[in-house]
DNA sequence: CTTTGTATAATTGTATACAATTATACAGTG
DNA sequence: CACTGTATAATTGTATACAATTATACAAAG
C-alpha cells in the first residue's frame, strides 16, 4: 500500500507544489504571506511597496494587489496613505483558532460523511497512505503538507463553501503550531492513527462518527498545542 | 432613553455611512460586493475590468484591486488570463451560515461578556435605543444596518480576532436575507427584545447567559430564515 | 456542413509615470 | 531647549502604456 524503498518519491500533485504559481499577485501575495507566517516579517513591521518591489523583482502593481489580498484575510492592516503594517498570526489567535475549530470541524467532517464523492475517498486514501510513509520516514515537513491536504479534501468534501473557506483560512494560518506539533514522532504517529479512523468513518458514511472522531482529533490537537505554547511564543 | 420626535436624525456615525471611503480601491470593493450581494450581478456572469472602469469612471488599478479582494472573499473566482466570473452567496450557503453561527456566535458572546469595556457597553445601549426608535418607525434598512451594528460591537467585544474577522464576514454575507426578516415587524420586535436580553447579560458580565441567549437568537434567526427561504430564492 | 487555420479584436498581466499625501530634517523663533 | 513652519524626500494613490494571452470572426479545406 504504502510507496516503499528509500528513494521513491511520491508525487501525487507535482511536488506537493499544490497551486502551482499562476500570476505574480499570486506568487508574490503567497511569498509575503509565508514570510508573515513563519515571523520574517513581525507584527508592527511596515511593509513598503517600493522595497517589496525591488527585493522580490517585481512592478509595485502585483505587491499592492497583493497586500490587498492580505489586508482581507487580516494578516496586515492598510492606513490610506500611509502605509501597511504586520498584523500577523498571535499565539492567542493560534489558541482561539483551535476553539473554534474545535466547535466546527466536526460539522465538517458530517456533513462530508453525507456528501463524500468516491474520488474524494481514493484522494484521502493516497493522502493517508503517504503521511503512513512520511510518519515513518520521520519526515515533518512533508507530513505538514499531507496533514494540510487531508484537511482540504475533508472539507471540500463537506460541499459548504462557507465551511470550506473559514476551515482552510484557520488551518491555513496555524500552521507554524501544526508544524511543531508534527515534529514530535509521538504526535505524528497519534494524527495517523487518527486520520485512520476519520477515513474509515469516512468511508462507512458514518456522519455521527465522523463527527465524533474529528471532534476528538481537533481536541488532541489543541491539547498539543497548548504543551508547545511556550515553544511557539519564542518565535 | 430612545430619541422622541419625528423629525428626530439620531447620528452615531456620520449616518451610518461607516466606514468613509478611504480609497478608490475601497469604494470600488463596496460597490462591486454590494452589486453581488444584491444580485445586480449575478452567479456566473463575468466582469470584465475595462467595463466596470468605465461604468465606475476610474481605472483599471483600483478595479483590479477591488477584484482581487473579492477572489480571497470567495465572492469571485479569477481565471487566470481568462477574467473573474461571480460566484456570489447561494441560498445554501447562507443556510450554512446560520448553521455555523449557532454553533460559534454564542461563544462570542461567551467571550464577550469577559472582556466587553465600559465604551462596548456604551455602544450597544446607543445602538439599542436606536434599533427601538427604527422598530417602532418600521424602518428596515435603518434596522439592519443598527442590527449589524449591534453585533459587529459583540465581535469586537470578544476581543478574539479570529471570530471577528469570521462572524463579520458572514454576518456580512447574508445581509440580503436579514433584510427580509427585519422588514416583518414581528420578527423585528423579536430581535429588539433579544438584543436588550442580551446586552443586560452582558453588562452583569453572566458569560453563562449571553452564551445561551445569543444561540437561542440565532437559533431563532435560522428559523425565520427558513420560513422565508423560498421568498429569497426568487431574487 | 464541419473543421481548421489565421488575422483581428478583446481582455488580462505587468510596468511605469505622474499626482497626492505623509514623513523627515532643519532652520528660525520664542 | 522646546516648538513651529517649511522645504525636501519618501511613500502611497491613480492612471496609463505596453506586453502577453485568450476570444472571435471568417475564409479555406476536407
């Protein structure tokens, strides 16, 4: 089942390089939004448009159009003509994500119980089947990827684009704090076992179970979460 | 308590035109969102950036920024080299809405009657005797425009960003269909008393009890929606 | 009649120019 | 020394120019 020998490389969407980069808003917006997430840029920092402009070798019109992107998912905030500053990602929203989700992801997980295509399944299959072997290869960063992509089908799944949209956002956004908790092989080795079982309640079509399992996942998450508070506070 | 008199222009914030149109760009994003939100464009036409720059009389640059904003809303989808089709807020997705609400917003409320300042208070009663004065003068468009007042101030008093920025956006979205309830006096008058219900619980700060009355008004709110489900269909 | 190729038009993508606004430095004044 | 006014620079806001891509119309071929 699981891709076997050392040097295989899986390839289920080209490198995981999911979205392949279509224009320059979006490469630029996504560079900016990973150099937020990963603290490059610190909450309070200004971000100017003529330095973004000559660092990532680009017209200012792909920076601003992304900087706008950005202000609507809150990760900066824009002062007419004056500028945009860092909002970024706090460990108290991290913790608030993970409340809320907490209340949420089951519905999710409900609703795609009820909703869910066969394809959707053989994709959560593979995905399931390669963070088996990413989970034994040791391997956090690609185990973040697939973690990511379990949780995308899942909601797709749910077919609410509501749902969809918020989920991806948050899941979207904690991802340093996923990443930390995935580096721990015990943790890794729990979200496996646990995306296990969602799959097969998946797959039942078990909508009650469904919820409950991914109810409980969330739960371990955030429990998780809170044992490496202090770690990601560093940041 | 409530302003008296007919004539009586009650101003909170310059006629309710919050949010002065700071840039082009800014103005341009309402218009367009209200034009999808109100069904003046409808799910699957395309806009195309040269027309709207010359039905709205500016350029292209904030046109396209408008545009972009609205993909990350999920309001449109751009194809690239193709153009942005609207993808809008179906009859589903705001029936998803009410559903997520009643399972988020009464943590908001939880939350906010921890943190609410003496100002928040302050707010919601202002805005409270303004929904009273529109109530009783059967104004609709005053009163959903205090209606989203009034929990906009509860978002803000959660103080988590996260759930504001979520539960705004939402609220935001079906504004449509919260326009038609309001427009029935009974489910107006409902609203009214709810609201005063819960802004007693939150000024003796009971988390308990805000929690349980704003599910209970969103419960309510879902319900009405889905009496109403089949009128907004037609839109 | 359908299909295919090609020229033309329409549209989007990116860069740049200019205008408007805001920040900064610094001299003068009390 | 603090404060204020003003010139200059830096930065953002908007419009436009040009390039790249895609859609459309229509003729030629099968």
């Amino acid at each position: 089942m699981a891709p076997k020998g050392v040097g295989y490389m899986p390839r289920l969407d080209l490198d995981g390089n999911s979205g392949y980069f279509n224009s320059l808003t979006d490469r630029i917006f996504k560079q900016i939004e990973n150099d937020i997430l990963y603290g490059k840029y610190q909450p309070g920092d200004s971000l100017i448009e003529t330095k973004l402009s000559r660092e990532l070798n680009v017209s200012r019109t792909p920076i601003r159009e992304a900087l706008r992107q950005l202000e609507r998912e809150g990760l900066v905030q824009s002062i007419p003509n004056k500028g945009v500053i860092v909002k970024g990602i706090s460990v108290q929203d991290i913790e608030d994500i993970y409340t809320i989700r907490m209340m949420i992801e089951g519905l999710a997980a409900r609703w795609a119980a009820e909703k869910i295509t066969e394809k959707e399944i053989e994709e959560l299959k593979e995905v399931v089947d390669l963070e088996e072997f990413y989970t034994t290869k040791n391997d956090p960063s690609h185990l973040l990827k697939f973690d990511s992509r379990f949780h995308e089908i899942l909601f797709r799944a749910s077919k609410s684009k509501p749902l969809m949209h918020m989920l991806s956002m948050f899941h979207h956004y904690i991802q340093r704090a996923r990443n930390i908790s995935l580096s721990t092989p015990e943790r890794a080795q729990k979200v496996l076992e646990e995306h296990k079982a969602i799959l097969k309640a998946l797959m039942e079509r078990d909508a009650e179970k469904a919820e409950k399992l991914t109810n409980e996942h969330i739960k371990n998450a955030s429990i998780n979460f809170l044992k490496h508070k202090e770690e990601i506070e560093k940041l």
